[in-house]
C-alpha cells in the first residue's frame, strides 16, 4: 500500500512539473507578443530660440547683495543696494530674550537702563571684482516696514520707505570686504569655510525717534522698548510694526566690488549681574529669510537691450538682465504621432565661448525651463521644480551645455492646451532662467527646498539665435508607436 501511494505521488509531481513548464512557455510569449505591439522610434525637430529683456525679477531672495562693480561685457556699471529686517527668536515657553530688568547693571546717572554699545554687522559670504577695493555705504532708518502684501521686484524704489525726518539715522561706513585691519587671532574667528568676512557700522550716536524721545544711543532705544513694552518683541511681525522696521542698506561710494551678504545683524551690548557676578551680555537681531530682505538693482537698461538684439546667440545675464526664450515645435512633433506616446524629449543648450576671456563673467551654474507664461508666477509662489512643468539644468563644465533630459510632460501638456484650444502668444514658449537653489542636506539625500533668481553677476553666450551660425538646436524625440495585428 506504501509503495503504491509512493508510485501515485510520483506520476502526479511529474505531470504537475510538466504542467508548470507549459504555462511558463505560455506566459513567457505572452510577453514578448505584448512588447512586440510597441516600436520605438526615435526623431530631432529645429527649436527656435531667442533672448529676451527682463525688466526686474523677485527682489527676495536667498541672499542681498551689496556694491558697484563695471560689466567687463557691456562695459555698464551695476549697483546693488538692499533692504532688511530684523527677526526675533520666538518661543513656546516664554524664554526672554534680554535678563531680569533689575538685574541690567548698565545705567546712566538717572539710573535709567542703557546699552554700552550697538552696531550693525553685515556679513559677506563672497564677492567679485577685488576685495580689496575700498568702497563706502549708508544706513539708512526705514520709517515703515516692507509690506508683507506687497511684491517687491529689483526695480523698487525704496525712498518712500525711508524716514525723512532730521533725526532719522543716516551713517555711512567705508569699507573692504576684507578688512585688512583685523587681526589674524580675530580673523580666525570669524573666518569659516566660506571665508565670511563683515563690516561693522557703528550706532552709538543719541538717538531720537519718531515721538521725539532722546536715548544714548539706539540699541538704548531698544532694550527700553522691551522693557516698556514686552508685546512688542512677541514675535517677529510686532517687533518690526513697532519698534524698528529695518534699514536700507545703499552702495554710495567705490567701485570694483560686488558682495553677496549672507547675514545682516543689529547686535546690542550690556552688562548685567548675577550671583553677584557682573558679565557683558549680547542681544543679537538678525536679518534672515523668515523676514523681508529685498535686493535693488540699478543698471544700464538700455545697453542690455541692445545686447539682447544680437540674433547670432542668446544670452543668460544676471542680475535682471536677459533669458533665452525658447520656442517649442510642438505641431511638428506630433505630426504624424497623433496616437502615439512620447515617452522622452531631450534638449542641450550649448554654450559658446566668450569673445574676450579676459572679460568674462562666470557662468550660472544653474538654469530652470519653465512655461515662459509662469516666469514671474513660479517665484511669486515660491514653487519649486516638479520635472513636469519645470525642470532644473546644472552647467557641465565637461561638454560646456546645459542638458534637459526629459520635458516630455510639459510636451505632452502643450499638445493637450494646443488640441482643447488652451492656446495664446506664449503657449509653445518656455524660458531658461538663471537661479539660486537653496537645499535640504541629509545623510543619504539632499532635495531642493527653495528657488530664486540669481541676483549675482554671470552671463553666458549660448548657440541660437535666428542667426546661429552654428549646428541647430535641436530636441530629440523618442515615439512608443503601438502596431496593430
């Protein structure tokens, strides 16, 4: 009975191995019929380009940028000039941002509380033209905060902002961004990876504000006003409506230098006690993104314009300078591919060598393509790139181009728009934009987590232009074509 149980379960694992073979060739066919339904074709079309004048961008972005430095390309000069304001540091658990009130042990002779000293310090992380130079700016008192309502853009004019009174702080301060004066053993301290250098702006004058009370000096102005008015230094938003709006900072003298300023600080000295120890104490305000900073750009509109006419090339140049617009063949793609799937679009920008090497500028390292409809939107809403309707390109310093490898989304949307009648002007158009990323570094990844018009000095030369004497640009199609039986 044993051996013919065996002998069953033996012809029945035989028949069941065979049967499993079977369907495995079966389903192995199945497949490869399936894939065979499909043929690839591949396809490159012209792409007119062109450049195009940006009046302004976005003035807020990731960093200021103060000075005066002459455009070797368009021989123009361009300042830079900013506005900022001062955030405080809120808390859950009421933590004071000064000491005891009792225990401020800097006085006058009324025994009124007072601040040793105050200043602003502007910190550059970084500067072209030659550090050295000397250069001057002007502080000067804003009378109003920025509105959180309103766009700023890098042509604004901020002189409606700004107290008029004859009290109203105006100082300036001559400076190098490197400050030959410090010493090695305070250099070092201050000097990190980025080799951050500051200026230091003195306000230590009496200081009368706007309801014509007279302090020592301003950083008394502001450790009395926390004292009389704890409310006020709640939150960021109150202490800038009513205490101190910020200070516009203007590039007023010198030339060579432009500087990327990473921190501005209103930093107040005290001395208090405790345990019957007296120490100095430091109150540090600093202008950072959670607040309003804005960059003012004045430049020479009128030769960017006519280096844009040049239809030999297309530019990039910053700051609001000029984009490269590019014109999508979208008719052309899909003539003939009406059912088809587009399943890869790939375009290279090439850059071209500068006239004069001498002469030339860096070259932005990063570029956004993005619908030319949504040039100022994209930034006004703070998005970021989605590899759908905007893309990111870094500059290959190997094959000198930019490289986007895969718009087939933003294709594919264009046809939709073209096909539903969702066209105007600008509906096959998308613009190439310099741009400043910020990102978010972890241990095993880093992802973008903010996006801003470069503001610093570059440009670049691609090929293009209704004129290019050089290979077309072209975009490089590949069609999943699906055959009928």
């Amino acid at each position: 009975m044993n051996k013919i149980g065996l002998l069953y379960g033996i012809v029945f694992s035989t028949i069941l191995l065979y049967s499993c073979d079977d369907n495995t060739d079966t389903i192995g066919n199945s497949l490869t019929n399936a894939v065979d339904q499909f043929e690839i074709i591949t396809d490159t079309f012209p792409v007119r380009t062109r450049s195009i004048v940006v009046d302004s961008v976005l003035s807020q972005s990731r960093y200021c940028y103060l000075g005066k430095i002459k455009d070797a390309e368009t021989q123009t000069y361009v300042t830079s000039n900013y506005m900022t304001q001062f955030s405080i540091l809120e808390s859950l658990d009421e933590t004071s941002i000064l000491p005891s009130k009792n225990s401020i042990t800097s006085r006058n002779q009324a025994g009124e509380i007072i601040a040793e000293s105050s200043r602003i310090q502007i910190y550059f992380y970084s500067s072209i033209g030659d550090s050295l130079n000397s250069m001057q700016l002007t502080v000067y008192e804003m009378d109003e905060p920025m509105r959180e309502d309103t766009t700023y853009y890098t042509n604004f004019s901020p002189e409606n902002l700004l107290r008029k009174d004859n009290n109203a702080i105006i100082t300036s301060k001559v400076y190098s961004p490197v400050d030959l004066n410090l010493s090695d053993s305070i250099r070092d301290l201050i000097v990190d990876k980025t080799n951050m250098e500051f200026v230091t702006i003195p306000l230590n004058k009496p200081y009368i504000d706007k309801n014509n009370i007279k302090y020592e000096n301003y950083g008394t102005y502001i450790m009395r006003m926390y004292y009389d008015h704890p409310e006020y230094f709640k939150s960021s938003y109150s202490f800038i409506h009513n205490v101190c709006p910020g200070f516009y900072i203007k590039s007023t003298d010198g030339l060579g230098v432009m500087s990327e300023v990473y921190l501005t600080e209103l930093a107040i000295n005290y001395k208090y006690k405790e345990d019957d120890t007296e120490y100095n104490g430091i109150l540090l305000l600093s202008g950072t993104e959670e607040v309003l900073q804005a960059t003012n750009i004045v430049n020479d509109r009128q030769t960017i314009s006519k280096l844009a006419t040049n239809d030999t090339c297309t530019y990039l140049k910053t700051p609001a300078g000029i984009c490269t617009e590019v014109t999508l063949p979208i008719e052309s793609i899909f003539q003939n591919h009406e059912k088809d799937d587009i399943s890869s679009a790939k375009i290279v920008f090439n850059h071209m060598n500068p006239k004069d090497a001498d002469k030339a500028l860096d070259i932005p390292s990063q570029v956004l393509l993005l619908p030319k409809d949504s040039l100022y939107k994209f930034f006004e809403d703070k998005n970021l790139p989605d590899n759908k309707y905007s893309y990111i390109a870094s500059y290959n310093t190997t094959y000198n181009t930019y490289t986007f490898n895969n718009i087939s989304t933003l294709i594919n949307a264009m046809y939709e728009n073209m096909l539903n009648g969702n066209i105007n002007d600008n509906w096959n158009k998308v613009v190439l934009v310099p741009v400043s990323i910020s990102y978010n570094q972890s241990s095993s990844s880093s992802s973008i987590t903010n996006v801003t018009n470069d503001m610093s000095l570059k440009s670049v030369r691609l090929v293009g232009g209704d004129n290019n004497r050089h290979a077309p640009i072209t975009i490089s199609i590949i069609y999943n074509k699906f055959i009928k039986d």
